[in-house]
C-alpha cells in the first residue's frame, strides 16, 4: 500500500479531482482544478465558517472510518452555515497529514467530505494539501440567506422560548459506549447501541432547519457543537438576558436512558452537556415555534456578558455542568 509520500502531491490532488467529479457528476470546480482560487456567483449575502478537526482530538481512526471522518467535518462547518439561517452552497478543505500516511486513507476523508458536501447540494470548491504531524481537516463551508436576515446570538429578548431542533446527547453517548469498552466494558454495548455509537461517528441533524427557524422569524440561534450548557451560557452573554431550561424539557436521543442505566450515568447529563451533535437551539415568540421543533425553556430579564449565572438549569445557574472545552485535557 502506497503512502501519501510515496505518490505525491501533485498525482493525490488528481486523484482528488476524479473522485469529486464522479460523485458530483456534474463537473463541479473541485480541489486540484488547476487554479489558484474559486470562483463562484452567489445569490445573496454570504455566510462563512471555519472549523478544525484535529486526530486524537476530535476524532480516532481506530473508532471511525476515515469515510465517516470526512463527512464528519462538513457536518461540523457547515451546521454553522445552518445556525445563521443559511444554506450551504460550497465547502473549501484543507487536508493535512503525515507523509507515511495511506494514499488510501487520505483519499477515503475525501470522499467522506465530497459526499457529504452533496448531501448538501454543495460543492467541494477547492483546497489544500499540506504535510502535517497529525491528521488535521479544516473545512470552511460558505452559504447564502436566500431572502432571510442572518440569524444572530445577540437577539433574544425577554418572553421568547427556547427551542431545539433535536433530541440531544446521542453523540455522547455513543462516545461514553466506546469509551466504556476501550475500558473493559462488554464489546456488546457496541452492538446493543448501535444508534447512538453511529451518531457519534457521524452526527445526522437536520440542517434544513437552521433556514425553517429563520423564515419562522428566530430572534437568536445557534448549533449545539459544545453542548447544551455551553451554547446557554454564549447565548445568554451575547443577548444580554437570562436563559431557563427544563432538564425534563430537554428531548433525549432513543437509547439514551438504557445506555445510562447500563452505565452508571445519568442521562441527562449528556444531554445538557454532550456536544458535537449540531442540532440547532434558537430563542423565537412563542407562538412562532417551528413544527418538529421542542420547547425546554424561557428567556428573562437578568444576564451579563461572560456571566455564567445567566444560563440556568432547574432554576439553578449551570455551574459545573459545562461541555466541551477546546483547551482542556479530552
């Protein structure tokens, strides 16, 4: 089996190029089309982020397929794209990597990220290939409004309810199952939760409704990538008001409870604090909720930048219930 080092650059980019355009099937302007940036007419404002995936950080080979990988870092960017109100329209992607790793590999993150970008309706627009100690994905996924104002943190105002898009805590808890057999519990809990083990790997929210919220009016919105808890404690700092969610409230991915009870956990706790997920949390009146989408709390009066008593759970302020945290120890 070859390794990135061995083929090169210049033939892995090609290769890069053929992949994209037979899944694309339409000729898409691809990494490795032969100039220095893309170019592309968008139909409104555009909406732009940025995020990293770091190996041994943010993701483990020997827990997902490099595939999964892939696709994992376009979900990660472009719910971003979704929790401003827009629509993905293209992603542009920087693959580094160590130059013993397999050619195979290396070309599996591509398709993961070229086929996730089409579950988009988006396009792979472009990139870079660079040597690195480790593997490291940086998508920037862009995306326009499509007639709607961008749907910012700094809107909730006191009255509205706070809403999500989906149940939450899957993703923790099938990290929590992985690593409970990594640590000698039985490999059956693999099996027995499936599920919530898949959507660790690849998380599945319905991005669709970053742009239902917006036409539904949302005053505030945000994804929940660092879990529930931490999103509160933004949301609350950037509009200035208080933020009260009911744990009770909060709806919970199937299988949560047995696996906790298998476990020792409380679910909840994955719920309020798992992240990675990316459904979408968002501030709205309260007779403009979205179908589909569920109460768990209320915004209020009270509430500082930076203050953490302003996002409360069970009428108590979170304390040290938190999520995920890029600076410290995983």
């Amino acid at each position: 089996m070859k390794t990135v080092g061995e083929v090169g650059e210049r033939e892995l980019i090609a290769m890069f190029t053929t992949a994209a355009r037979s899944v694309g099937g339409s000729g898409d302007v691809v990494i490795g089309s032969g100039d220095d940036a893309a170019v592309f007419v968008p139909t409104g404002p555009v909406v732009v982020s940025t995020d990293t995936a770091v190996a041994g950080r943010h993701f483990r080979f020997d827990w997902s397929s490099p595939r999964q990988i892939g696709a994992r870092a376009v979900v990660q960017s472009a719910a971003d794209i979704a929790a401003m109100g827009g629509v993905l329209t293209g992603v542009v992607v920087s693959i580094g990597c160590p130059p013993q790793t397999p050619v195979d590999r290396v070309l599996e993150l591509n398709a993961g990220i070229v086929e996730q970008s089409h579950r988009y309706g988006a396009r792979v627009l472009g990139g870079d290939l660079v040597s690195s100690a480790e593997v490291v994905l940086t998508v920037t996924s862009l995306g326009v409004l499509e007639g709607t104002a961008a749907v910012a943190l700094v809107g909730a105002i006191a009255g509205d309810v706070l809403a999500v898009s989906g149940p939450l805590g899957g993703p923790a808890g099938g990290l929590a199952a992985l690593s409970a057999v990594e640590h000698g519990a039985d490999p059956g809990l693999l099996e027995q939760f499936a599920d919530l083990v898949a959507a660790y790997r690849l998380p599945a929210p319905d991005l669709s409704q970053g742009r239902v919220a917006a036409v539904a009016g949302a005053h505030a919105m945000t994804d929940v990538s660092d879990g529930l808890v931490e999103e509160l404690i933004t949301m609350s700092g950037a509009s200035q008001v208080r933020l009260d969610v009911q744990s009770s409230a909060v709806p919970q991915a199937s299988g949560l409870s047995e696996l906790g009870a298998a476990l020792g956990v409380d679910p909840a706790r994955w719920a309020l604090a798992g992240g990675e997920e990316h459904e979408l949390l968002a501030a709205f009146e309260p007779a403009h909720v979205p179908a589909g989408w569920t109460v768990i709390g209320e915004v209020s009066v009270g509430g500082t930048i930076g203050d953490e008593a302003g996002a409360r759970v069970d009428g108590v302020p979170v304390g040290e219930i938190r999520g995920w945290q890029s600076f410290t120890d995983v």
